[in-house]
C-alpha cells in the first residue's frame, strides 16, 4: 500500500470544472462534485482517501491516465481503508470515462448508486487490487426507466480485477435501456466465501430483470483464472469462481471467454484472447508443469518458470514477494515482506524466472506470493501464487474455526501514513464564489448622447465627465448580479441635417439600476494551503443587461447665455390648455459590454461600455414633429413668453422639430476598478 507524506487536501464540494494536475491528493472526508462540475484527472495524479472517505461525482468524470502513467486512487495507508469513488444523481448531459487506472485498498473502489444515469460509461485498461472487506468493488445499481430516455453504453474493457475479497456486481443488467458490455478483462485471483450465495461468490455476479428489460448484456473474449470459493468455517476449497447469474434470462449473450480450470460450453476459448492484460498461466520446473497443489517447501531451491499469456515488462522495479500464512490463534492470514533468498527476473517473451531457498518457509502453513508486477503498459499482473492450493487443503483438513470478517492480509510492516500540506504549488481552477462573493466599483470615463438633436452615437459635440459606484455579486462563476448608481453630463446642438433648426439642450443624469451579467471565464487557481490564490484567465469579456430608473432635468442656453430648465416653459405645448407635461424619472433598460483585466486575486479593471434604452423621448425637450404655434406657448408662460417662444423654436422650422418613434439614448464608455472581498472561510484561515 502506499502512502502519502505530503498532499492537496480536497475540500468537500465543488461546483464548477476543474482539472487536477500530476501531484498527490488527499481525500480527508466525503468530497462532493455537483452536477455543474466535470473533474479531469490527469496522468500521473494519485488520490489517496482517509478512512470512510468518498469522492462522490454527481457530474462528469474524465480520468486520463497514460501507459505507465497510470491514475492510482488508493487508501492513505494505516488499518483502515478509505471508501473510493461514488457515481451518483441522474447527469444526463455528463459521462464516465476512466482509462488507465488503479484502484487500489479500498472498501469500495468504485459504486455507481441508484439513478446514477449518465449519457455514457467507458472504463478501460484499469486495474481494480486489494478490496478485502467482503463488499462489491465495482457496484453498479439499476437507473430507473424514466431518467434515461435515451440508452446508454455500459462499457467495462480490457480491465484486470484480481487479488480481492469482493467481486462486481451488476444489478437489474437487462433492464432500463443501459447496454452493457464486458470485454477482454481479466478475473483472476480472487477469493470468495460460502457465506454469499452461490452466485454471488463470483467475481462477476449480474442480477438480471424482466420489468423493464430491452437490452441484451453481452459478456465475451473475457479470462478467468485461479478465482477460489472457500469455506468461512476453514479455508477449505469448495468451487471455482466466474460468473452468477441471478434470476436468468434467455437473452444473454456469454461466449469466447477463456476458464483455466473448467470445460463449461460457455467458455469455449481454448487460449485466451491475444488483446487481454498479462496473468500468469502455469508453473513449471524444468519443462514439467507444476500445480499449485505442490507444497511450498518441496519448490524450495528448483528454478521455477512462471509464464503468462502475454509479455510483462522487462523492468520491474515496484514488485514485492510475500511469505503468506496462517495465525492459528487469531485465525487471521499474514503477510511477511520478503526482501531477500530469492532470485526473479522477467526474461524475453512471456516468461519469468524466480527461485528461492527455504529460509524463506517460516510457519509449516503458508504459500508464496510475487505481487504487483506491471504488464508493459504498467498495469498491474495479477499476483503468482506458489502453493495456494496446497495452503487451502492444509487449513480446511485441520478444520480452522475462522471468522471470515478476520479473513483480511495484514501486513505485519504496519502502515502509519503522515499527512502533511504540501508546500508545491497547486494548478487546480476553482469556483470564484468559493474566493469570494461580493465585489465593490468605481467607473470613470465619460458620456454620449443619441436622440432628435443628434443621430450619430459617436459623433459628440462634447464629451462629458461621467462616474459611477457599483456593487456585484456572484452566483457563481459566470453569473453575478449588479446594482449601479452612475453620475453622468449629456448635451448636444442640431448637427448635419437639421442643423439651421438650433435646438440645443444639456442634461444632468442620476440612473441607479441592477442588472445581470454573464462572465465569459472568472477561475482563479489556489494553493488553499499555502494561502494564495494565483490568476486564472487575466482577460476575459463581461456582458450584462438589466432594468433601472433615470433622473434628468433638459436645460436650454438662451441669449444671455444662461442656463434655464426647458420642462418649465412646455415648449411643445405641455403646459398650454390640454397639454401634458412629461416626467423627468423615466424607466430604462442598461445593456453592458465589458472586457476584464485581473491584477491580482482581489483587484481587476474593465472596460466597460453601457448603453440606456430610456422609455421617455424627452431627455433632449425634443419629440413631436410639429411645432406648437408661437403663440399658443406665449399665452401658456405669462411674463416669459420671449424665453419660451425661443425655446420652442430658436432657429429655421424645417418641419420637423422631433420623431417621437425614436427613443432618446444615453451611453456610458469608460475604465471600472474592482476590488472582490475574500470569501469568510478564506479570511479565517488567513488569520
């Protein structure tokens, strides 16, 4: 088992993507990935899980694992193990993929829950050691028909399971449109107990149902070898182990898989398929084959050939040769670490040599074992067993009275593992709203006007001064909420065609609004335990559209060159008999373009563009296209019927003094500073 020194503790929950990078991990307690969130593990990550701890997916899962490079999701070392993956709640627009992978010392490597229903499952070229507890090591349970309206791909190929106490069980496999398939895997070495019935003490154990059944499994190209049931009274052997099926059905298809010890129709192959993960075939000495029904001490100092059905790898540097044995009190199997009296060594081919002295033998009940060899793609090979069957029928003839629960490898070399922070940097991208939610605004730039005095956005007789405050908060990564309140200067003078008219017009604005917005990336990526946070993308585009509120008030330059509220004077008429004044507080509606350039994790600048659709036409006075007679509006502003006539028309009457089709139009373009609050857990743990 092997153990971590130093690691990235996983935090418990994700909600968004992320990819772990080549490094170690630790699972301290269940870690949840929501149904937004699709982990990618990359080659060369090891994931070790602390007692009863699970890594729970309830999106997608991509593990990348390379030939000899393989992911290993193991235990943290110590007594007890850790739980493993857990496949759960209906993802329809996620998959599984996993390829290249070792499970390894787990209570359960791999349980896909009830509803579990995902758009397709690949599990290929992995391999699932060491499950001892008795418990499914793969588990995979029924979808109910209406999650999955659509079939889906069940796919377990060219995977090794070997070396366990437990088996793969599939529950209600014809049912609920899943198609499964079970191709070119290797079952060997496994151990199973008379305390199951006598279907599922297989390595493979499949329940088949009627209800709502479609689809045919298909199990074929398959091997199974030296899979042992045992008494749980002794070690006594009863039976072989391969496939149970519960409940069968017609509509199965089994076929071309290859059984070491059996002629059953059903596995018809002679030899196994070329295509299969490396497990050793026969023993032999000095061209003789030999069983493992021989005793170990009578193998002591010949020079014994193991082969395979396929080459290993020529270099094997992480093996380890076991003396294993019986504690006739405790009634447990141990395991002592051989180091030394042996000799091993691929050779060319398929074939390996190992021979040892018998200074190895000390306990007169016991057998050898040679564990993780790796195959050339670095899979593991199921482990060689000298005298494993001769060790069964010595313990089942004395009649050892055994607790099965006991029934587990102990390693006398007791596994202390120490979990330390690592100090290297970690480049995993992370939910923004786990940094921090709340953010706080200034805007600067200036103003732009688009209405019946002026048609052309760009063109501006002036810019003005505008500013802003603004607060933001995230939903979550992509989506925030803003509430805005903006300062801004507006004015114009007839320009091009409708120049001669001299209407002419300057406005002070007040718009407060909220408004969503869409970011385009906001990730960060954190080393939690080093306590900071790196960038993510530093440049990114914002887009934003909301409702608000406008106060303006239209002034007019008369010609004593000052400034007077033109709403007074009702220059089309509002204020003369059967007119209707106008509001200065008018509705709006923000549309946002911004892109963002991050500084460090808590400061950003934008730029930013926002343009206000107003539901008003007067922000510049202007909007019928008639004039009102001249002296209609003197009569209406007694004492200041100059002033009012030259507002209504200062200039040439050109017949069209405003469309009151067009809408008046503000903008806002600029520079906006951020500054992003660190999310409470994160300031805690900063003090």
């Amino acid at each position: 088992m092997l153990k971590p020194e130093t690691g990235y503790i996983l935090r418990e929950r994700y909600d968004s993507s992320i990819t772990l990078k080549k490094g170690d991990y630790i699972v301290q307690s269940d870690v949840v990935f929501a149904k937004t969130a699709l982990l990618t593990i990359e080659p060369g990550v090891r994931i070790f899980f602390s007692p009863g701890a699970t890594m729970k997916i309830n999106g997608g899962l991509h593990a990348n694992g390379e030939p000899n490079n393989l992911i290993q999701f193991s235990s943290a070392g110590g007594r007890e193990s850790g739980t493993g993956l857990v496949i759960g709640s209906s993802s329809p627009d996620a998959d599984i993929k996993i390829t290249y992978s070792s499970f390894k010392f787990l209570i359960k490597p791999l349980e896909f829950i009830k509803d579990w229903y995902r758009k397709g499952v690949e599990i290929t070229n992995s391999d699932f050691f060491n499950t001892y507890e008795f418990n499914d090591a793969v588990s995979v349970r029924e979808v109910e028909f209406y999650l999955n309206k659509q079939p889906l791909d069940f796919v377990f190929r060219n995977n090794v399971f070997a070396d366990n106490y437990s088996n793969i069980t599939i529950t209600n496999a014809t049912s609920y449109r899943v198609r499964y398939l079970f191709e070119k895997n290797v079952f060997a070495n496994n151990l199973y107990f008379d305390n199951r019935t006598k279907v599922e003490s297989n390595p493979l154990y499949v329940g088949l149902d009627d209800i709502q059944g479609k689809y045919t499994m298909k199990v074929y190209d398959n091997a199974f070898s030296d899979n042992y049931i045992l008494s749980q009274d002794s070690l006594k052997l009863l039976n072989l182990g391969t496939i149970g099926f519960l409940h069968p059905k017609s509509d199965f298809i089994i076929e071309n898989n290859f059984l070491k010890h059996g002629v059953d129709k059903k596995y018809i192959q002679k030899d196994p398929n070329f295509n299969l993960h490396a497990f050793p075939m026969e023993l032999s000495i000095n061209g003789k084959n030999i069983s493992q029904d021989a005793p170990i001490d009578s193998l002591a100092g010949k020079s014994i050939k193991i082969l395979f059905n396929t080459s290993i790898a020529p270099s094997q540097k992480d093996y380890k040769v076991y003396f294993n044995f019986i504690d006739t009190i405790s009634g447990d199997i141990l395991k002592i670490h051989v180091d030394k009296n042996y000799t091993f060594a691929a050779s060319s081919g398929n074939a390996a040599d190992f021979s040892f002295t018998d200074s190895i033998l000390t306990q007169p009940i016991g057998y050898i074992s040679i564990e993780n060899l790796k195959n050339r793609d670095g899979v593991t090979v199921p482990s060689v067993n000298l005298g494993l069957l001769d060790f069964f029928k010595r313990c089942g003839n004395r009649s050892y009275k055994m607790d099965y629960v006991t029934l587990q490898p102990k390693d006398i070399q007791q596994y202390n593992s120490k979990l330390v922070d690592t100090t290297k940097n970690i480049i995993t991208e992370i939910d923004s709203v786990k940094f921090g939610k709340w953010e706080v605004g200034i805007f600067g730039g200036v103003s732009g006007y688009a209405g019946d005095l002026n048609h052309d956005w760009f063109n501006q007789e002036k810019w003005n001064k505008a500013f802003g405050l603004k607060i933001r908060y995230h939903i979550n990564r992509n989506i925030a909420a803003r509430l805005s309140v903006d300062f801004t200067n507006v004015q114009a003078t007839d320009y091009g065609l409708y120049g001669p008219r001299k209407l002419r017009f300057k406005s002070k604005i007040i718009s407060g609004f909220v408004m969503g917005e869409y970011s385009f990336s906001d990730k960060y990526s954190s080393n939690r335990h080093k306590g900071n946070t790196t960038l993510g993308k530093k440049l990114y585009p914002t887009f934003g559209i909301g409702v608000g509120l406008v106060k303006f008030n239209p002034m007019g330059q008369y010609t004593d060159s000052n400034w007077y509220p033109l709403r007074q004077y009702g220059t089309e008429g509002q204020t003369a008999p059967g007119g209707k004044q106008y509001s200065t507080l008018a509705l709006t509606t923000p549309f946002m373009a911004g892109i963002n350039y991050r500084i460090t994790k808590n400061l950003k600048v934008a730029v930013e563009f926002t343009a206000f659709k107003l539901y008003t036409d007067y922000l510049d006075d202007a909007s019928k296209v008639s004039y009102v007679d001249d002296g209609i509006i003197r009569a209406a502003n007694p004492g200041n019927e100059d002033i009012a006539s030259y507002f209504r028309n200062p200039g040439v009457d050109l017949g069209a003094r405003g469309n009151p089709n067009d809408r008046d139009f503000f903008y806002n373009i600029g520079f906006s500073i951020w500054y992003r609050f660190n999310h409470k857990k994160d300031r805690d743990e900063e003090r």
